[in-house]
C-alpha cells in the first residue's frame, strides 16, 4: 500500500504507474493490477515492479494481458527495455514460468 499511496499523493513524481484490471460495467471487480515505472538515472529503462491478479481469477490469461498492457504503454512512453526480478526460491515456481 506504501507504493499506491506515494502514487496517488505525488502521481508521476512518484516514479510508480499503476495499471488496474477490473470486470464488470456498474460494479467493477478488481482482477488485478500492475506495477511499474521508469528506472531512475536511465533513459528509457523501465522496472515491473508487480503483476497481482486475484486468486479465483488466475490461469484466465488476465497476468498475460496486463504484462502485455504494461510492454506496450513502455514503448509507448518511449521505453526500450522492461527489466522484471523474481526470488529464484522453489515458491516462486509459477511466477518464474510466467
């Protein structure tokens, strides 16, 4: 929550952009979200910080469609390279597959 926080109190100062994936029209459900942003002292460097999606909504392709959300808004911003990290522990199985 620190990071949402520092986002939403200094917006693009805070160096963090959040990308939210809702269902629904007139009662939206959060399915997940991403986050990320531009790598300080580098041009066009970017970090993902985070791709969390629900639970009960996983293995419906939506972690696939917000990193595919994610590359394109990089290019977009004028990024050339999207740096993402993840523990190499035995829990983090699923995530280094993805």
């Amino acid at each position: 929550m620190e990071l949402v926080d520092e986002a939403i109190e200094e917006g693009d100062a805070s160096g963090y952009i959040f990308a939210v994936l809702e269902y629904g029209k007139s009662d939206p459900i959060l399915q997940g979200f991403a986050c990320y942003g531009p790598v300080p002292l580098t041009q066009g460097v970017y970090d993902l910080y985070w791709i969390i999606v629900d639970p009960s909504a996983q293995k419906e392709g939506h972690g696939s469609y917000l990193l595919k959300y994610v590359e394109h808004e990089v290019i977009r911003k004028g990024g050339r390279m999207l740096l993402i990290e993840t523990p190499s522990h035995e829990s983090y199985g699923a995530t280094i597959r993805f």
